[in-house]
C-alpha cells in the first residue's frame, strides 16, 4: 500500500478540468506528496509562479512532461533542440526529480524505425548536455509498443537503458507500468537499471477491454496490472521515491469532479498498489 | 515483392464475407499459392472435405488458426487439452505447415503474468507430445503486447523462443509482422530462430491512428510496417515458406467485395512487401 505522501499527481489525470494553479491546490488538499505538471498547464501558469506556489504547498515534484519528439521531421531540427533546451529549463525552475522524455515515433511517411532511433539517441545526447549543465535528469520514458508509429520508437526498458548505457551519466528511464507491465523482461530490466536509473515511476492501471489505444486507461485497481509485484522490484533496487498517478481517460475520469478523482487515487494508493 | 504464389490467405482476412470453400475457390482463382484456415470455418466444412477442395485445388496450407488459449480457466483443464488435440488431428488432416498457437493471456479476474506464463508452458508442453506423434510443427504466435491481458502472455518473439529452447524439437514461432515490427531485438531473435523455427510468416500493416484494438489492421503498403526489412532478415536465415495475409478489419476490408479483397493482396504482395 501507497499512502498519499508516497503518491504524486501527474496533471494529464485531470487535465480537462482544472489548471496547474488548482492542481497543486488540489494535491496539497487531499495530501499527495508531490505533483508533476505537463508543459501546457507549466507554461500558462508560468514556470516561477508555479515554482512559488509547488514550494509554498510543500509537494515535491517528480517530473516534467515532457520532453522528445526528436522524431517528428524526419531529422533533427533547431527547433526541437530549442524547445528540448527549454523544457529543461523549466524543470530546473520548478526544481523537478526529472524531465521526461517522450521521444518521438516515425515522421510523416516513414517506415524507418532503426534511422527513428537513431535520431532519437542524437537529440537525446544533445539535450543530456545542457541538461547536465542545469543539474537536471533526464528520464526517457519506453511507451508501450502500440505507440512505436506514432509516439515513442523507444518501447522497451531494456532498449532505454542501451541508450543510457551509450549516453552515459544524467540519463535514466522513467517507468510507467502501464507501458511496460507485459514485458517478460521488465524484473531484469528494473534489476538492471538500478536505483539511479529510475528516475520515475507512472502507476495506473491497464483496462480489459481497452477501448481506445490512447485514452482508455484505469485507475489504479481497475485493470490487470500488478502494481504491487513491479512495485516491490522496484523498491528492491532501493527506489524510495514518488509514485506518479498519469491517467488518460476521456470518457471516464476526465469527466468526473477532480476531488472525487484525486479521493480515489489516494484510496486506491492504499488498496491497489 | 512477392508474387501471388508466395502469397497464403489466412481465411480471417474475408470471414465475413467467405465460408472455406469460397475462400479456396478463391484462392486459385487469383494465383495464391496457399491457405491457412481457422477452425470455425474448417470444422463447418469438415477436415476431410476440406482437405481434399484444398488439394484439388493445388495450394498449399501455411496453418491452421489456432490452437492455445490454455489459461481461461486459471488451470489446464481436460477440456482445452483435449481441444488442442483435436486441432493438431485437424491440422494433421489438412497438412498443415504448423498449427498456429494463441496462447491464452490473464484468466478473470487474474493479475498473475508469472502465473499465466507457467501454465501456458505446460499446456503447449502436452500438445506437443501429441504433435509430435502426429507430425504437425506447433507454432507459438508472439502477440503484440496489447493482447498480454485478454489474448496471448507470450509477447515478444524472444520470449517464444525461450519457451522453445525449453520443449525440444517441433516448436516454434508464427510470426507476424503486426505484432512484432517494433521490437527492438526482432532482427536478432529471427536469427536465433533460424530457418527451422520460423514456421510462418504473417504480414499485413499497423496502421497510424489505429482506431481499434483487435479490428483495424491495415493492407500491407497502407502502414508503417517494413515489411520486405523484415521479410529479409526472415530468408537471410532460410526462409522460403509463404506470407500468409491476415487482416482483421471490420470497417474496411471485412465490408468489400472479397475479390477486390483477393486482387489487392495480390497487387499488394508485389508493391509493398
């Protein structure tokens, strides 16, 4: 069992009904250690307001998303490395556990899933640099293979971690176990990646029936995954740090009252993890 | 590209539209050198006739879809090992090239990955005694790992072959491209395979967005999937057996005409494979 101050809250999980200002409200009501706001909502706040106001709350931060899509143009432009530079900015400003990396899947057109990767680890090298500059980790995040066209050609922890291993210090992985709970690998994988490398940890839970590839995920206790067994490896790598609740679902908990989403997260922390 | 007698029809590319007959018919109407049928259909024709509609018609027979689904009741029961010997009698009748195997995913109401992986090893193990004394190759089809909760445990070609190195001679893998085309280690592992656990091949395309779980498969050419890359890396180890197009799809291919169906694949298999 989580206990609220073990649970962090990703701001996707309520996304269509409250701002960044009333997220960290939100948490700081129903007790949650720690919040990680997606770019969006950071910027509409601004990143020093919502820094003031994260501290003033006492929640930590653990994470930023995101950062990546390295891939979208088929080549590494100077924009993506811009705005790359900029969100690892932002999370020094807000002073987050890890910037999270959404690296991108194929451009428009493209079948080339190995030159995808291969642009993937150069624009991750060059956003390691500056984030190394800053202090700031950063933390890609393997999405679940049914996203490799479109989101993430990153799709195991395994594969994450060979790009740590070629990259070096400040990069990690940023576990969701709703990307990674079917991987026969996934024990090896944690064992492998070690404390330092676990940057973060995404709970939610994996529906059947799943009825949409993107927004149809569960709460945590409502699906399949065993939280506690990925947990609990984890935990034996020494990870002591925040369990972050990311829960896309447009026609489920999007459309409920946020204190009545937020009650549930910290009672299902308690009865699910 | 592959010409159209390199090509099999696995029958669920026009279930709604064919019966087995129809689908063989079919078949060399438009020059396809094989078929693979699944059960519902064999079984409402009957093995024998079909195996002899099949045989006049001169094609040959990639699989029978399927056996497996060892886990639904959390146990192996009489019943399904007595089904799956049922479908190593019906592909031994039709002289199937294998018998394709869906291993089962989590039973009601279970989180137990490890658990349902034990089980499924020991239920191929039992159909593969009896395989063996019938001369049918059984074939564990890795699924995409978006199936891991209702459909197949086993996830990644790796993991198959693990399970493989385990039970002996006369096991392999099925595989398909749809379910395999982003793993990362796919390359290596169909070189670990070899010619001699490569028991079919399956194409057809991901398409992006994918609007359904289970029914929107793309024709090959209409998705993201390298197919001759890894249709290549198959033969690079021996390969010479047929691509076998299966294509669930109830909004399009399921509503056309299963000539235009037929003739497509064809055009397809020489276009974009």
């Amino acid at each position: 069992m989580l206990t609220a101050d073990r649970l962090s809250l990703n701001t996707a999980t309520v996304k269509e009904q409250w701002n960044l200002a009333q997220c960290i409200e939100g948490c700081a009501r129903h007790g949650l250690g720690g919040i990680s706001p997606w770019r969006d909502k950071l910027q509409e706040m601004g990143a020093e307001a919502a820094a003031r106001a994260i501290r003033d709350a006492g929640i930590g931060v653990s994470g930023l998303c995101r950062g990546g899509w390295y891939t979208a143009e088929g080549r590494l432009t100077q924009a993506v490395i811009d705005d790359n530079r900029r969100a690892v900015d932002e999370a020094a400003t807000i002073g987050a556990d890890c910037l999270v990396m959404v690296v991108g899947g194929l451009a428009a057109g493209s079948r080339d899933l190995p030159g995808a990767r291969a642009l993937v680890e150069e624009g991750l090298a060059s956003t390691l640099e500056h984030a190394r500059a800053c202090g700031v980790k950063v933390a890609i995040e393997p999405l679940h293979p049914m996203y490799a066209g479109d989101r993430a050609c990153v799709s195991t922890l395994g594969q994450a971690l060979d790009i740590c291993d070629r990259l070096g210090a400040g990069i990690g992985a940023a576990v969701d176990v709703y990307h990674v709970w079917w991987d026969p690998a996934i024990e090896a994988q944690l064992a492998r990646a070690g404390r330092e490398r676990i940057m973060a940890f995404h709970i939610c839970d994996w529906l059947v029936p799943t009825k949409d590839l993107l927004n149809d995920r569960g709460m945590m206790g409502d699906g399949v995954i065993d939280i506690p067994r990925l947990r609990a490896v984890a935990e034996a790598q020494g990870y002591d740090g925040l369990y972050e609740v990311e829960i896309f679902s447009d026609q489920d908990w999007w459309t409920r009252d946020p204190d009545e989403v937020l009650a549930t997260i910290v009672k299902r922390g308690r009865s699910a993890c």
